[in-house]
C-alpha cells in the first residue's frame, strides 16, 4: 500500500509577480538573497534538534519521577504537548527573525487566493500526491526508509496529536518556505526562488522516501505562492495532505486496517482521476488557471551560491548520519 507523507530577503513583490530588485541581483545580490534564505531553514534546523533534545530530557525526567498509572494516563499528552510546542518554536522563531531582522515581507501574503484557482489546484495535487506516494511506498520499502508515527487512541492527547501534525507544520512550513525563505530568493527570480526553496524544503525532510514526496510538493506550493501572491493555497493543500496521512494512519493503529484499505483504495482510484480530469479541463477550454511565472535568472545560478549549496550539503549529511 501506499506510505501517506505528512509534510510534517525582503523585496515587495512589483507588478505582475516580478520580485523588485530583481534586474540587480548580480553575484553580490545571488549570494546575499541565497545566504538569507538558507540561514532561515538552518535556523530551523538548529532550533528543531535543539528542541529535541531539551524535550526528550524533560520527559526522561518526568518518566522517571512518575508512577506507572501516571505514565499510561499522561505521558501521551505531554509528549505530544511538547512535540506540538517544539514545531510552533521551532518553525515561528526563524518566520519571526526574517520578519524583523531582514525585512521580509509576509502579512500581505496572507490574502485569498483568486476564485477559481484552489479547487482545480487542490484535484490536481490530490491525484498527484497519490501517484507520489506509491513512489514513496516503493523507495522506503526498498531503502528500509518507512517510518511511522504511534499516535494515541483518543482523549485530549489525539487532540493534540492533530495539532501537531495537522495544523502547525501546514501553516508553520507555508510561512517559513514559501514566505520567508522563497521572499529572501525572489529578488534574483521566481523559478529561482521556488526551486531554492523547495530543495532546501525537500532535504530537510531527511529520509528518501520523504524526499521523493516533498520535493515536488514543495515546487507545487512555492508555484501556488508565487502564482497567487498568497500562502493560504499552500496552506489548505498542505493541511488537506496531513489530514488525510493522519486519518489513515489512526485507522491503520487502531484496529480499523480494513476501513483504511477502502478509504485509501478510492483516494487512489478518484484522485488521479480528478486530476486527469482537471488537465483536460484546463487544456480543452483553454484555461488559464495556472498562470506562467516571469522567467528571470536561470535556477541554476544557486550552484554559484556558496550558502545555499554548503546548507543543502549539510542537509544531506544530516539526513544520511541520521542527526
């Protein structure tokens, strides 16, 4: 079956989608806007393993000091209360510094998206997605790269469970990618600045499996961003995709593996029918749903970027030493 991933500076944009500054992005200006950029993924990476460790301590102590009745009952919650307060922490803080200390500009890009966009992009990102996933299934399964997540049953810790999972990496991950980072890569290019983050976005999800998936999710949301203006596409496709990982994923622990079969089974036969049927849609009426972005540098200008290419490497190592 298929293995369900949970995608667990500052220019103003001008008319037309072009990121002001722009035509002055020379080796000076790549190398800033790009340092810029990786330095908010580091700063997330640096913080979420440091995070990490402080909460695995703080629940080592309590373990320790509690009796086993509190551990079944509570345990669960404050784990899950922690992890949920680590992916806010570790996400916000590198959303906060870009906003106050470099001057990205991302409050504006919290606007609705223009009306018949989100249907079509989220049909074509569901059958996509799918399609996705059982790549994903069949490179874990032959990498031994498939990890689940234990979630609980029921009660105030399932609670948080969704919190964690469902609603903080959708809107946390939308903001620092597509807003802060992809807003520091603009200025040197649109297709710069949605490939630069995407890879950086990709990399950071650490096993293969997971890389497959996000790296193209991550082009598909930074396209939305930079086509629409706005993060909240982004942000509904990316909380429909957890949602979705979640609810099998509960079935599947659950006792309910049956029910999760047929649910998944339809999502694979819908889905990419959906999305078929969005393509023909679009290329028969000749609609421009999807809009073209302005070409301006070539994306391959991030290999002259010493920044972004030494945070990427680093990256890769981390995921491939397991750090």
């Amino acid at each position: 079956g298929a293995v369900y991933n949970i995608d667990v500076c500052g220019q103003t944009r001008g008319k037309g989608g072009e990121g002001m500054g722009q035509a002055n992005c020379g080796r000076g200006g790549l190398s800033a806007c790009t340092a810029a950029g990786a330095a908010c993924a580091l700063g997330y990476f640096a913080l979420q393993r440091l995070l990490n460790l402080a909460g695995r301590e703080v629940l080592s102590l309590w373990k320790n000091g509690a009796g086993a009745g509190a551990l079944s009952a509570d345990y669960a919650i404050w784990s899950w209360a922690l992890t949920l307060c680590i992916g806010a922490l570790s996400l916000g803080l590198p959303v906060w510094a870009a906003v106050c200390l470099r001057g990205v500009h991302i409050a504006h890009r919290l606007h609705r998206a223009p009306r018949g966009m989100l249907a079509p992009a989220l049909l074509f990102y569901l059958g996509a997605s799918e399609l996705l996933n059982l790549l994903a299934a069949k490179v874990g399964e032959s990498t031994g790269s498939v990890q689940a997540i234990s979630l609980p049953q029921g009660g105030a810790a399932l609670l948080l469970a969704f919190l964690a999972v469902c609603v903080v990496p959708p809107v946390g991950e939308e903001l620092l990618f597509r807003g802060a980072v992809q807003s520091c890569l603009r200025p040197c290019g649109a297709w710069l600045a949605v490939i630069g983050q995407a890879v950086l976005f990709a990399v950071l999800h650490g096993k293969l499996s997971a890389v497959v998936f996000a790296l193209p999710a991550g082009l598909f949301f930074g396209y939305l961003a930079e086509a629409t203006d706005s993060l909240l596409p982004g942000m509904c496709l990316h909380f429909v995709n957890n949602t979705m990982a979640f609810g099998l994923l509960w079935l599947n622990a659950h006792g309910l593996q049956s029910a999760a079969d047929v649910l998944q089974s339809w999502l694979l036969l819908f889905c990419p029918l959906a999305a078929a049927a969005v393509l023909v849609w679009i290329v028969r009426g000749k609609k421009r749903v999807f809009p073209a972005l302005p070409r301006g540098r070539t994306p391959l200008r991030l290999l002259q970027s010493p920044a972004w290419m030494c945070v990427t490497a680093f990256f890769v190592l981390a995921a491939w030493k397991n750090w």
